[in-house]
C-alpha cells in the first residue's frame, strides 16, 4: 500500500478504521505449546463485538484449522493451505481450490519414497482420511501427529500407484537434513509456474520440506475482500511466518508478531509483542481502545 513502508513505526492512533483481522494460526493465535489463551480469545471476541471481521488465513489443512475456528466460534469462510482452499467449515461453502499437478508430482513422490521419506500427500475431501502416506515417519513429533489423527490418516503401500488424485499439498516433516533431501530430490521436479515451496522449522524443533499450489494466503485473503466487500487498505493482517509475508504486504498494516524470524519483521509495518506473551491480544486491545 502506498506509504506502508515495511518495517516503519505505526503508532496506535493511526490503526482506526480496520473491518477484516486476517489471522494466522501457528505462532500467532497460538502458543508455542500450540494452546488459545483466554486473553486472546476475549481480545477477538471484543473485536467482533465491536464490528470486525475476524478471519482464520493459514497453512493447515481445513479440518486441522477447524478446532481453532471452533474455539473462537467464528462464523463464515476462512483461508486454509496458504491460499489453496477458502472454504466455510460449518455449511461446506467452497469459495476456492487449487491443487497441484497429478502428472507433475508423481515422479518426486517416487524419488522421495525411494529414499525412505516419510512424505504427506493431503486430499481435498469432506470426509476422512484426507492424509495419505507410505512410509510411517520415525521423527517422533510427525510420528506422534499421525497417531493423533488417527482415522484422518491413511496409510498406502505407495502414493504414487495407490492414489489417483490430484494432491493440496505435499510434505516432509523431519530432521533439517532429511528435508534439505527432500528439497534436493523434488528440485528437477518444481515447476514454478504451478508450484511454490517453503522449508521451515516449527516449534517442536521439526523441519518441513513443503509443496503447495502456486498461491499466496494474500491471494485468499484477497478472495475473502471480494466476497465480503473489503478493502485491501481496511485490512489488518498479522502472521509470523515467511508464508504471511504476501499477507502482511498486501494489507492495509501487515503486522509481525515478535517471535517472527528477522527477514518477516523486515517486511511488516508493525512488529506487535511475542506469541508466548500474549502478543496478539495486546495488539488487538490497543487496536480497539
């Protein structure tokens, strides 16, 4: 936006006239622990009671987003896998889906099962499993999370001759050697006409090698405006990652939280406080002060 100028000082008078929060999830409305607190909760509630929109625009998968949705008892659509799919959790409305190729992935995914990768293929599907894989992961957090999801995870003897889809989103979770293989192994496969890539580290200390449509969570958040009537310049959008980058660059004050590698903090207009102290609920009282 003109004269938003990544990594200048808002002061908080400025911040009036905002009608949509675009909200990431993962180190921004959460925890490191991954938990909601009820401070949060109750800043977001006083922003929807007091006529803002709040909307969820992050990189899960919609029935790992849906929890978070429900805990905020939000209503209407929100912007799931950076962009790829905006769907309403509650009646199913699908404004938006985009996938990878079928024929452009088949061949990594055969190079990565060679190498013994324990890789994710998600489907867009209303009902369980929505996560194949082939190989079971040894890395103990990604062992754990498919023990979690229990029937939303299946397994297959191969993703390539067991499947017949076209997938949302491909990863690795693991080591940071691991996934530095596995974006060694699909790089001749990339098209970066179709496909974009990120290969990040998370809370629990695991690395993810991951795969999505070339699509941005600015692209959904975009979206969203249209269906709700919203101006980029009357959008406030907070993310912590390099995948909210877009995001914050689109919106009227993009909006770094304090846990938030440098390279993001460079790119926002506003850094806000960390995620483990409530960053987002004290940004969001001042903002409604």
């Amino acid at each position: 936006m003109p004269g938003h100028r990544p990594g200048c000082r808002v002061e908080w008078g400025e911040v009036m006239g905002y009608r949509l929060l675009a909200l990431d999830i993962d180190g921004t409305l959460l925890d490191s622990q991954g938990r909601l607190s009820p401070r949060v909760e109750r800043a977001l509630q006083a922003a929807r009671n007091g006529g803002m929109r709040v909307c969820l625009v992050t990189g899960r998968r919609p029935r790992f987003a849906w929890p978070v949705y429900a805990a905020l008892q939000l209503e209407g659509l929100m912007v799931t896998l950076n962009g790829g799919v905006i769907v309403d959790p509650v009646t199913l409305e699908t404004l938006r889906v985009v996938k990878l190729p079928r024929e452009a992935v088949s061949e990594l995914l055969h190079q990565w099962h060679e190498a013994g990768l324990s890789a994710f293929a998600y489907r867009d599907t209303a009902t369980p499993p929505d996560i194949y894989f082939a190989v079971r992961p040894t890395w103990e957090p990604m062992a754990r999370y498919i023990a979690e999801e229990g029937v939303n995870a299946f397994q297959v003897p191969c993703l390539v001759r067991s499947t017949d889809w076209s997938p949302l989103r491909l990863s690795v979770g693991d080591s940071e050697p691991r996934t530095l293989l596995a974006g060694e192994l699909a790089r001749p496969y990339i098209d970066g006409a179709t496909m974009r890539t990120y290969h990040t580290r998370s809370y629990d200390a695991t690395w993810y090698y991951e795969i999505y449509p070339l699509t941005s969570k600015a692209d959904g958040v975009c979206a969203l405006c249209e269906r709700y009537g919203v101006d980029a310049a009357e959008v406030v959008a907070v993310g912590d990652q390099l995948n909210d980058v877009e995001m914050l660059e689109w919106a009227g004050l993009g909006v770094a939280m304090g846990n938030a590698p440098a390279e993001v903090k460079a790119r926002a207009r506003l850094v806000i406080g960390h995620h483990d102290e409530d960053g987002l609920a004290v940004f969001v009282e001042s903002l409604l002060a």
